[in-house]
C-alpha cells in the first residue's frame, strides 16, 4: 500500500486522503455490521484499541510523505521484534534463544533502516530521517494494536474490532 499511498499523496491532502480510504472502507463494512446485526455499543468499549490503529495509519501517511515507499515498507518489517518485545514486556511472553537472536539481528536492520539517511545521505533508498521515524512510531503503534486486539478476540469477533478500527478512523 505505501506505493499507491505515495501517489495519492501527491494529488490529495494528507487527512482528506486517509480520511476518503476509510470512508469507502466504512461504506463497505457498514452494511456487513448491519446484516450481522452487531452491536455499536462494542465500538466504544474497542475505542481505545482502534486508537492505536489510527495512530500507525496516520503516522504512516504522514511519514510515507516524507520518505520512500521501500523504506516505509521495509520498517513495518520490524514489527514482529516490536510485537515480541510488547509481549513479554505486558505479558512476559517467553521467547526462544534462537527467536531473541533473530529479534537482535531484526532490531539492528531496522535501526540501520531508520537512520540510513544520517549514514548515507547520498542513498536514494534512505529515505528522511523525519519520515523513516514517524514510519518507526507507526510500526510500535501497529504492534500494540495486534498484540491488544489478539487479547481482545477472547470478547469480540476479528469483524467487530476491524470494525471499531475503520469505523474510529473514519471519524
């Protein structure tokens, strides 16, 4: 998505261009929720799960402005060690000796990532350093939203927090 993000910026304003994304996202769902007959009241008890969605998306369009679609694409890559870290931070997940090293070597990559353009300002992949961070908060903000809404599936269906999700986005 970051390619087409890229180029939609480039013709839309930032929050008008999320904001049309997930107004036909809603228009789609919308029906689906009405048809399952679920309940909006779970919007508001899943708001402060769907915030931290809408936060990776709107870090996300305003980073991806700023630096390059690989690089945007190549941060959220780092998610599974920001996913691992939250897990055993909040849950004290446990973790192999063979997935820590491979978390290390993934931290390492994506901080090399994020600061390319200080390294090498000459590379056409590095991207803004301002964009690549943002990008960064994006990919922390994303990995709480799956690790808090994997907890919340115990309560909710996967349609009724996707739902929360647009539908909070949208708003």
């Amino acid at each position: 998505i970051a390619p087409l993000t890229k180029i939609g910026l480039r013709q839309i304003p930032i929050l008008s261009f999320a904001f049309i994304r997930f107004l036909l996202a809603s228009l789609i769902l919308l029906p689906v929720l009405l048809a399952k007959k679920k309940k909006f009241a779970h919007i508001l008890s899943l708001l402060p799960l769907s915030l931290l969605a809408t936060a990776n998306i709107i870090l996300f369009i305003f980073g991806i402005r700023l630096t390059t679609a690989t690089v945007g694409q190549l941060l959220y890559c780092g998610s599974p060690l920001v996913t691992a870290i939250i897990g055993y931070l909040f849950w004290r997940e446990k973790t192999s000796s063979r997935k820590v090293l491979g978390i290390l070597i993934g931290f390492i990559g994506v901080s090399l990532i994020i600061l390319l353009p200080v390294i090498n300002q000459q590379s056409v992949f590095s991207g803004d350093l301002n964009g690549n961070m943002m990008i960064g908060l994006a990919v922390i903000f994303y990995s709480c939203y799956m690790l808090f809404s994997k907890k919340r599936q115990l309560q909710y269906s996967p349609l009724e927090i996707t739902g929360a999700f647009i539908l909070t986005t949208t708003v």
